[in-house]
C-alpha cells in the first residue's frame, strides 16, 4: 500500500512539470510552430520561449546557442536572430550526458520589403529574382493576350485567399538550383491558379500551404485548375496542400516528375486528358483518392511509372474513364484499392505493383478485365470483379502475373470467363496455359522489394520468354523512380 502512494504521489509531482519540449512566441507574431511551421517576418530578431521535460533537461540550445533556462519551471527563453531571407531555427533540449534527447525545427523568413502585386495586367509582365520577393495582396488577373513570365529563383508571397487566375499565359520556369516559390504570406493558406488557356509551363516550382478557397467561381480549393485549359508541370512539389490538381471540361494536364507530400488529393480529372509520369504521391490525408478520373475525352489518360504511398481511400480511382496504367507501385491503401475502376470501361494495367492494400485492384463485372504483369501481393483481396453494381457477365484475361500472400487471390462472379495464362497463384492452380502455383521467390518482401531472385521459378516463365510478375529480373529495375 505504501509503494502505491508513494508511487501515485511521484507521478503526480512529475505531472505538473513540463515533460515536452515546446516552442511559444511571447510577442504574439507567430500562434504556434504547428499553425505556422513557415513563418513570415520583417524584423531582425524573434523572441522565443517554451517548455522542456523538467526532470531531464539541464540546458536548451537554440540555434547552438544556449538559451535562459529555469530549472524549478522547466521554461526556456532566447532571442534568435534572423537575417534576410530563409532562417532555419532549431531549437534542442540536452540532457545531463550532454545528449540531445529532443528537438524541434522550423524556418521562418525575413522579408524586409516587397513588391507588391495585385490586379489586372496591362502587358507582359516578368517576376524576377532580383526583384523579390513578391507579395501578391490582391487576386492577379492575366488577360487573354498578355503572359505573365516567372525567372528562376522567385519568390511569390500570396495573402491568405488569394490568387492568380490566367486567361492568357504563364511561364514559370524555376531551375534545380533556382526553384520558383508560391507561399502563403503568414500562417494562413493561399488561394489557387485558376488556368483557362492553352500553353501555360510550370517547372521546378513548389507550391506550399494552398487551396484554402474557392477562385473566381471555379470549384475549389485546388492549388492549381484547368478549366478547359492545358499545362505542363514537371519537377515541381507540392506541399501541405488541401488538394492539389484539378484538370475539367476537355482539359489537359501533362504531368512529371512531381511530388505531391503532406496533400489530401493529388490530381482530380472530369472529361479531361491526363498524363502522369515518374510522379511520387505521399500518404493522402482525410479519406480521399489519390489520383481520381472521371469520364474522359477521345483518348485515353495515362499513368505510368508513379509511386503511390498509400491512403485512406484509394490510389487510383476511375468512374466511366479509359487510362493506361503502367510500371506503377501502389501500397498501404489498407481501408481502400490500389486501383479501383468503376463502369464498363476498364483500363489497360501492365506491369503494376500492388502491395498491402484492402483490394489491389477492383473492376466493375461488366468490363473487360485487361490485367497483364502485375505483381499483387499482401492484400485482402488481390482481384475483386464482383464491386459493381451491373449484373453481367465477365469477360477478359488475366496474364504473366503474380498473386501471393493475399487473403484471397481473386473474387468474381460465378459467371465470370477470365481466360488465365501464364500467372502463378498462391492458393491454387489456375485453369489455363502456363500457370503456376509455387513461391515466387522475391528479392525481400518485408521491405516491399519485389524483384525477383536469381532462382525464382518465374524467370522466363511469361509468355514471349519474359517474367512472370512486374519486374524483370534481368533489368533488376523497380518501376518508378524516387522523388524527394
């Protein structure tokens, strides 16, 4: 009995300490490190302060220097300098072992000036390095005949809100070294790009904290629309976005090399052309799909050679829409499908990984299954044909692929005519040319490398003389490429 009170009273000595390390800002110009992890400043210095775990912490670090600290309190104190332009702050508790045991980072950045933008454009109109950063106050509006021509290594500012719509044409031609910046000025969001023209470019750019409204009555929040517009993206990033890409009314979107991190929603299509290349998708946030497509024009969307990252939902979500699927990986989409596709039309899907997944892929009973190369393993369900609302009779082929480890290889209506062809099932035999049941031998599973081994029964067991599954074990190459 005594060990418990003894015990009781500890931790409820400890508890009204600090046990975290903290960061608050007494002179009110910044809420929180969460609200505002990119702060915007126009003073020489911050004044900071926090808590850190009472018990452990014998100094606290800002920036290397050591900062005031109350021992009895468990608060801290310091000024931290800020110079022109980016400022990383990094702030760590140290322990009695001189070891750092908790840290917290954040930037904040000091613009003395702006120029400052807003309006309706008379002529072309060039951004330059030189000249910002640029503060946008007021929705910028590009007419039809003007264009508006970023230069590398710009800096944007947009108050909370708003945005920039584009009637005639945009450049943005950021470089590796001098990307181009669209940032929120403060700790709110910014509005989106609303694009209703052909011809518009955006490379190395990054987009960070839009989409907070909608823009000139075009459905929103999207950091970027085309609404029956064109644009090319590659090499760009976008981060913290609510959703990112919205492409309508006959748009079309040529999309590479781009990372979407920290996003509720990559790229939303409706009766548009879309084409995604060697793109990496994070973890979406909130319980939408990563890519969703809906209708279409004369030909068909592709993806091909993406990472998907995984979701609430789903990876790819297709409604009425013919796509090109290729070379993709998709995982840890637990509640939703790597692909799911919705209607008559199924897409074309070669040479996908699709790992960890509820549902690796879903197609609607009445289309033509068209499934070839595809790795599918550790998913509840690797093939579901049974999603859809229609009643009807399902017919296609499934070939040169993998089904391993799922809790059900595939599930179709007793009606289905799948023609099965060199593929090789974990749970049982498939009726047809070629098939196998054996283990396929991956590289290392557990840490989703599902190359094949040098004596993995699926070597030159796909039809042509190629490999079963996927990847190629000649090449050794995964199929997509990694973006950070």
């Amino acid at each position: 009995g005594i060990l418990f009170i003894e015990t009781a009273r500890r931790n409820f000595l400890l508890n009204q300490y600090p046990r975290d390390l903290t960061v608050e800002f007494p002179d009110g110009e910044i809420e929180s490190v969460e609200s505002c992890p990119r702060a915007v400043l126009s003073q020489d210095s911050i004044r900071l302060g926090g808590t850190s775990h009472a018990a452990y912490t014998v100094a606290v670090r800002v920036n290397g220097a050591t900062a005031e600290w109350n021992p009895m309190e468990g608060r801290w104190s310091a000024d931290a300098a800020l110079a022109p332009g980016e400022n990383r702050i990094e702030i760590e508790s140290i322990n009695d072992l001189g070891t750092i045991f908790e840290s917290v980072g954040f930037n904040i950045f000091r613009a003395d000036s702006f120029e400052i933008l807003g309006g309706e454009l008379t002529s072309d109109f060039n951004l330059t390095s030189a000249s910002s950063p640029y503060r946008i106050a007021s929705d910028l509006i590009v007419p039809s005949s003007f264009s508006l021509n970023i230069e590398p290594g710009t800096l944007l500012f947009l108050d909370e809100g708003t945005g920039i719509r584009i009637d005639g044409h945009i450049n943005a031609l950021g470089t590796a070294e001098k990307p181009i910046f669209f940032r929120p000025n403060g700790c709110g969001r910014w509005g989106s790009i609303a694009i209703q023209s052909v011809g518009n470019h955006f490379t190395h750019c990054e987009f960070y904290r839009a989409s907070s409204t909608d823009f000139d009555g075009i459905p929103g929040p999207m950091t970027i629309t085309l609404n029956a517009g064109q644009a090319s993206i590659e090499d760009c990033r976008f981060l913290d976005c609510i959703r990112c890409l919205n492409v309508n009314g006959e748009g079309n979107l040529s999309l590479r090399d781009t990372s979407f991190l920290e996003c509720e929603l990559g790229v939303f299509g409706v009766n548009s052309y879309t084409e995604i290349e060697n793109c990496l998708f994070g973890e979406t946030q909130n319980g939408y799909d990563t890519v969703q497509l809906i209708g279409g024009v004369r030909r068909p969307s592709v993806i091909r050679g993406c990472q998907f990252e995984g979701g609430a939902r789903d990876g790819i979500d297709l409604e009425g829409s013919d796509c090109l699927i290729f070379g993709n990986e998709i995982f840890g989409f637990v509640e939703g499908a790597g692909i799911r596709s919705r209607g008559p039309i199924a897409p074309l899907l070669v040479r996908n990984v699709i790992s960890n997944c509820g549902k690796g892929v879903v197609l609607d009973p009445s289309s033509r299954v068209r499934l070839n190369h595809l790795t599918l393993v550790r998913n509840d369900i690797g093939i579901d044909l049974t999603a859809g609302e229609t009643v009807a009779e399902t017919t296609g082929a499934i070939r040169n692929t993998i089904l391993w480890e799922n809790g059900e290889d595939i599930l179709s209506p007793d009606t289905a005519e799948i023609l099965f062809s060199h593929s090789n099932s974990g749970k049982s035999l498939f009726p047809g040319i070629g098939n196998l049941s054996v283990n396929p031998l991956f590289a290392d599973p557990d840490k989703n490398d599902f190359r094949l081994r040098a004596n993995s029964p699926m070597i030159r067991q796909a039809e042509n003389g190629l490999d079963i599954g996927a990847i190629q074990q000649s090449t050794g190459q995964r199929s997509y490429l990694q973006l950070r």
